[in-house]
C-alpha cells in the first residue's frame, strides 16, 4: 500500500476575477522505501504540491491519503495530529523556534509525541550532521547551513514514515547535501520511509528511484530514474 497517494488532486486560488490553477489535476502515489524528487522551476506548482501532499493545506478537489487514510476533510486539529505522528518536514525556512536552543527544539518534540528516535540513533544523526557541538546555540548563532542541518534532525527524529524535503540542501556546501541526500536514501531504503525532496539541484537526482517534473502546474514523471542528472539541466 502507498504511504502517500494524491487521487485526482488540483489547487485553485483566486486571483479578483482570475482563477489560478496552481496544480493541475494529479494523481500521485509514494510506497514505502522511496526517494522521489520533484523538480522544476521556480512557481511551477512544486511547493504547492508538498503542502497538499504534507496536509498543510487542502486540495480544491481530489483526495489526498496517508497511510491509507482520507485526510482530506479532516479537521485541522485531526490534520495536525497526523501529521505529527507519520510527517516530517523540511522547509526551507529551516523553521526553528528562535528562543529554543539546538538540544530544546528536539526536547520540545518529547513532548507532543512518543516514540521518537533512540539516543544511540540520536547521537549518529547529530554526529553525521555535524551538529553535535551546536546543542547550546540559539538559530541567531547558527549559519544558514547549520540552522538546515538542524531542521533535517528534528525531521528525522521524529521517526516519520513519510519525509517532505523542500530544497534541504539549498544552504548546504556539495559535500555536505551530499552527506543528506546519502542519509535521506538510507531512511528510505533500510527504515522503509517514504522520502519527497523537492530540488533544483539535478546533481542530487542520482540518489532519486524516481524523478517527477512540474511545469506549469503540471506533474509528469521522467521517463527513467536511470537518466544522468545532466539530461535535465536544460529543462
């Protein structure tokens, strides 16, 4: 069964007398154990499709399922909790809490949820993320790349099934996105997650089972995830 699947789903906002189909009708679905990415240009539809498919917003039409359960005409408070316990996010603005430390944003999450990740697992998240020296620090203190490495921990820590990464490695140097994209694969891979990383960065396709294409609104998967990232660089 799909971790995540999108059933005939659109967006349309309301622009005075104008109608602006952000997302075109999509049907969609993620098993557990993949790593997908989304690409395209710039209002192209690409965050538009991960906050439908996260929950954050709803659909003008269609259905959206997480683990097979119809979200879609949920209560926000019943969207709230399920995204809790089966979604981490990863958003570009990093979204910390800026009078929280580093080791207090993960404490906050001990108490809206159980079950998050192990200290052994804990200790080799921060380690690989090199953030293990950073626990006192506020996001003032944090460069751009530290505030997202940290941002990627809470995701993760939370042991979601489904990981949704908007541009993660965009603050990152290479060999860093490098390091996330190789832990984002082993989530997928070895803990049966499924993991959606919205990127312009085709160098990090290579880790991709599939590769999905928004261009104007409209989702259409590439041919083969075999593809050399350099077969999208004119796109």
């Amino acid at each position: 069964m799909a971790l995540l699947q999108l059933i005939n789903v659109n967006k349309v906002f309301k622009s005075g007398q104008t109608e602006i189909e952000a997302l075109k009708t999509t049907s969609f679905a993620a098993e557990g154990g993949e790593l997908i990415a989304i690409i395209g240009p710039s209002g192209s539809g690409k965050s538009t499709f991960l906050t439908i498919a996260g929950g954050l917003q709803s659909p003008s039409n269609g259905e959206v399922l997480i683990n097979g359960q119809d979200i879609t005409h949920l209560k926000e408070k019943q969207r709230a909790s399920i995204r809790l316990q089966e979604i981490g996010f990863v958003l570009q603005s990093s979204n910390l809490v800026p009078f929280l430390n580093v080791q207090q944003q993960l404490q906050l999450l001990d108490k809206v949820k159980k079950n998050n990740m192990e200290a052994e697992k804990l200790k080799e998240l921060y380690d690989s993320l090199g953030i293990a020296d950073l626990m006192g620090s506020f996001p003032s203190d944090l460069s751009g790349g530290q505030r997202q490495r940290v941002a990627i921990a809470k995701a993760l820590y939370t042991n979601p099934s489904i990981i949704l990464a908007d541009e993660p490695t965009a603050s990152l140097d290479s060999d860093r996105a490098f390091e996330v994209m190789e832990m984002l694969k082993k989530a997928a891979t070895n803990n049966g997650k499924t993991v959606i990383v919205v990127t312009h960065d085709t160098r990090l396709i290579q880790y991709c089972d599939k590769v999905y294409k928004i261009t104007d609104g409209q989702l259409k998967q590439e041919v083969s995830n075999a593809m050399e990232s350099s077969s999208f660089s004119n796109h």
